[in-house]
C-alpha cells in the first residue's frame, strides 16, 4: 500500500509543482522590488566604491608620509639655520 500511496502523491506533486512554481517567483521578484533588496549590480557598485575609498586611503597615507618627511627635513633646517646665527 505504501509504494502506491508514494506513486500517487509523486504523481501529484509533480503536477502541482508547475502551477506553485511561478506564484513563488511572482513572489519573490515583487519582494526584490519592493523591499529595495541590492541587486548585484547594486553590490558591483559597492565593491567598485570600496575599492576607490581604499585607493584614495593609500594615496592619502602616502602624500602624508611626504609632508611628514617635508616637515622634518623643515624642522632640522631650521634649527640648523637658528644654530648658525648663534
């Protein structure tokens, strides 16, 4: 009885599966748009501006690392020049 039991409800399920199937996308795709869920693109354009912020980020430590090094080269001259008029 049980192997004819699963035949049947295999062979309904198999019919109704079709007919789930595209209220559960109708479903799912109205969530996607309505609810603002990023897309992948969406995630594309995040990676696209992290990677641009870690970029600036680099340039920015390197130009301070300059004017550091600017700044204490400035700082020696200066105390070398104020030493000289002694």
């Amino acid at each position: 009885m049980g192997v004819l039991s699963n035949y049947v409800l295999s062979a309904m399920s198999d019919g109704a599966l079709p007919h789930m199937r595209e209220p559960v996308e109708s479903v799912f795709n109205e969530v996607v748009e309505n609810k603002g869920l990023p897309t992948r693109q969406d995630f594309r354009d995040l990676r696209n501006r992290v990677d641009m912020l870690e970029y600036n980020a680099r340039e920015v430590t390197k130009l301070l690392h300059e004017v550091r090094g600017l700044v204490s080269r400035t700082r020696e001259a200066a105390t070398a020049a104020e030493a000289a008029l002694k």
